[in-house]
C-alpha cells in the first residue's frame, strides 16, 4: 500500500510487516518521534487534529505577510540537525538568527538600551548578536523537514483511545473508529488533552495529572513605519516579555510592512486570561509603544491566546528519561508535558521515546516498567509487553 506524505507529495512505502505505531500529535515531539521510528524501518502515522504540522513551532499566513506565532528562536539548533537537515539540492531549513546590537551596555536582557536600532539602522558601529536559529522560510518549514517521509494525516482530531485484541484502536471527534492494527501508541500532545486518551494506563494516566501548563497572549503586529526597536529583545518587568520582528530573521523576504510578534509574560497573560482578543490587542500595543517611545500606526493588529503555552510543572516520572513509557499497555508520552517547553527538548523526548520503543518492541522480555520508572516490572509486563 502506498501512503502520501502531504507536503512533499511523495510516495511513502508502507512496512506492513513490522509493528504500526499511531502518534497523536504533529508537533515537533511527535513529528521526531514517528521520523525516527519510520527511519528505523517502523510504520507510524502521525494524526493532528490542526490543518497544518508544527504545533507550536507554527507560521501564519497573513494579509501583511508571515509571522512566526509560536516558537520564536531555537537555541540548540545543533540537536535538531540530524532532522532538519536538507538534501544536497535544497537549502538549509534552519539559519542563524543575528540583530544588531548597540555599543552601549545597560538596561535590559539581550540588547543594549540607550542606542536602539532596527535594522534599517544599522551602521557601522553595531555589532551583530548571535540570538539562535530559526526555521526558513518560516518554522512551519523546519516542522515540515522534520516530518521528512512521515504519513501524515492533518485535520484528524483523536477523541478516544482503547486496545482491542493486543492492538490500539482510535476513534476520531465524530466517533468514527480507527482500526488498523497499531501495535504501540505514542501521545505527543499536551497532558490536558492527552489525559483522556490514558485509561489503559493508570499509571500514566496519574503522572499527566500532576502537569500543568500556563497560558500565553501574543500579539502580531503589524506597522509600515519604523518602530526603532531591534530585532529581537527580552524585558523585565514590564507586560511585554519579549518582541520578535519577523522583518529581522534570515529568509522572511522583502515586505513593506515591518511585522512584529509581541509576546506577554507569564503574569500579565494569567490575569488577562479572560480578556477579550480586541481588549489585549489595545493593551500590547499601548505597552509596545512604550518600550518604542514613540506612537505606532499599526495596520495590522491581532492578538492570541495559547491556553496551553509553557509547561509549568512537567510529570516528574519523566525527569531522568525525557519521556513515559508504559511498556504493558505499549503506550508513550512525549513532548512538554514530561520535558521544559523548548523546541530542541521535545525533539529530543521523541527521539528517545522512538529509541527506546524500538527496543522495547522488539524485544520479547522488555523490562519497561524498570527501565522508565525505577520500578520493579509489574508481575505480568514480560508476557504483555511481547510483540507479534
Ligand atoms: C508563544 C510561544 C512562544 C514559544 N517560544 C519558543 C521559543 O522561542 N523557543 C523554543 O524553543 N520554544 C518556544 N516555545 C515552546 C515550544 O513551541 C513548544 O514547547 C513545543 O513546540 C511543543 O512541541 P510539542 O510537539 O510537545 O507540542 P505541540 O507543538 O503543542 O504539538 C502538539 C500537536 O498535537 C495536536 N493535537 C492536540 N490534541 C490532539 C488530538 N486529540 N488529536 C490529534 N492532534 C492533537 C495539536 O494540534 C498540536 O499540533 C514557545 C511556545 C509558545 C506557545
């Protein structure tokens, strides 16, 4: 049987014979994850209930041009080149990100106050700083370079999980089943979302209650005029924890509009929580202008909530191995709801967690519960955890 991959439209051959693997969630965790299990000669299907990859390593489309949305900067680029890598004929998925820094030091994190500059300004007495890498065009590329060959189904929501005959059985939001003989589940997607996907793990299902997540407001920002604000700049103590502009990062195009991402802090974002986007949008703005000391025309403004933005406490079961396997019910978790939120750290929770399942399912005699939890196996695990 032939599957499709959806971005690159080229053909995926199906390994019928060896173990297929269900993975909720297109984001970077479960996107590393079924790239790696596919890579070592497994069969996963990636399902995401958006219409897109990425989660929130994401880009938008609009009329003033792309923004990123999500993830800004990836500081440890280095541990994603083994996914994001490009072929011989194309160009690299991610690129440095540099801004123009100011020759004198004061004030805040990460730029120099006193001298700020956009880019437009820049002259000779400014120094470039390293602030990581990013995605190009856009952090929607790096997702897609990162789901490489992965069968990908977009805009299938999974509502329901439960093991029938040794095997894993979904049912999408409409309740419809999906029965193709999966024999490991992976959950890469928020603990509150994961949660009522569980019930054939109490064990699991007990260390996702235990995670918690804080919201986020973000707001993009768009203004032809030059705002005279650098690239990239992090703030103490004020609403606005960080700006982006989406005009500083490598491979964005020329745009006439200069675009900005203005993110709130952690605080602000809790107490506004039940604002209203206009309302949010107007309070950003007004802060953002502050920081610029100036006023900014906006043509563009529109603000979003992330409901479940940054891990704030992940399962603490998962600390040592960056991710939960429960090897009786064959079922994986991994993404932020078991490592810190950062790009490169669930890259890294769905490449062990797809290392260590294939060890696992390969082996008749897998020692799961010892291995993730410090445990001593359950009784019956030996048998259970057999495949085939
Ligand atoms: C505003 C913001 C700024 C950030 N900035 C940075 C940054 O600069 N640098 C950095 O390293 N990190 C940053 N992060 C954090 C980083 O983006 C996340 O930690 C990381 O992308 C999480 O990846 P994930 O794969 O674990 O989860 P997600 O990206 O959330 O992916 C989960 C996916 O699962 C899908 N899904 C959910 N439920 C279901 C279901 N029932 N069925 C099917 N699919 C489902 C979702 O649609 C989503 O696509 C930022 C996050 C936010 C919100």
């Amino acid at each position: 049987m032939q599957a499709q991959n959806i971005h690159t439209g080229r053909s995926v051959q199906s390994n019928r014979g060896l173990p297929r693997v269900a993975v909720i969630g297109g984001g970077i965790a479960g996107l590393s994850c079924a790239r790696e299990l596919h890579r070592r000669g497994y069969d996963p299907v990636v399902f995401e209930a958006s219409d897109r990859p990425g989660g929130r390593c994401s880009s938008r489309a609009t009329r003033v041009g792309w923004f990123d949305d999500g993830a800004q900067v990836i500081h440890k680029v280095d541990r994603l080149a083994g996914c994001a890598s490009q072929r011989p004929d194309e160009l690299a998925i991610t690129h440095p990100w540099t801004v123009a820094e100011a020759p004198t030091d004061e004030g805040s994190r990460g730029y120099r106050r006193g001298e700020d500059k956009d880019e437009s300004d820049l002259d000779a007495r400014h120094t470039l700083r390293l602030v990581g890498a990013v995605g190009v065009p856009s952090m929607l590329a790096l997702a897609h370079a990162v789901a490489g060959e992965v069968e990908l189904r977009l805009s299938m929501s999974i509502g329901q999980a439960w093991r029938r005959g040794g095997r894993w059985v979904l049912a999408d939001d409409a309740g419809a089943d999906i029965d193709e003989g999966f024999q490991a589940l992976v959950l890469a997607i928020p603990a509150p979302a994961a949660l009522p996907l569980t019930s054939e793990s109490p064990m699991l299902n007990a260390a996702l209650r235990a995670v918690r997540y804080g919201n986020r407001w973000v707001l993009l920002l768009g203004t032809e005029r030059s705002v005279g604000l650098p690239g990239y700049r992090e703030f103490e103590g004020s609403p606005i924890e960080r700006i982006a502009a989406m005009h500083s990062k490598p491979g964005r195009g020329r745009c006439p509009t200069q675009r900005w991402f203005v993110e709130a802090d952690a605080r602000w974002s809790a107490l506004h929580a039940d604002h209203d986007a206009d309302t949010v949008a107007d309070l950003l703005l007004e802060n953002f202008c502050a920081h610029a000391r100036r006023p900014v025309l906006s043509n563009f403004l529109c603000a979003h909530q992330w409901t479940q933005a940054f891990v704030e406490t992940p399962a603490t079961t998962a600390r040592r191995t960056g991710y939960l396997w429960d090897g009786q019910a064959r079922l994986g978790i991994c993404g932020d709801s078991v490592v810190v939120s950062q790009v490169d750290r669930v890259h890294r929770s769905g490449l062990a967690l797809a290392e260590h399942m294939v060890a696992a399912l390969r082996s008749r005699s897998e020692p799961c519960c010892r291995a993730v939890y410090g445990l001593a196996p359950r009784p019956n695990h030996a048998a259970l955890s057999t495949h085939g």
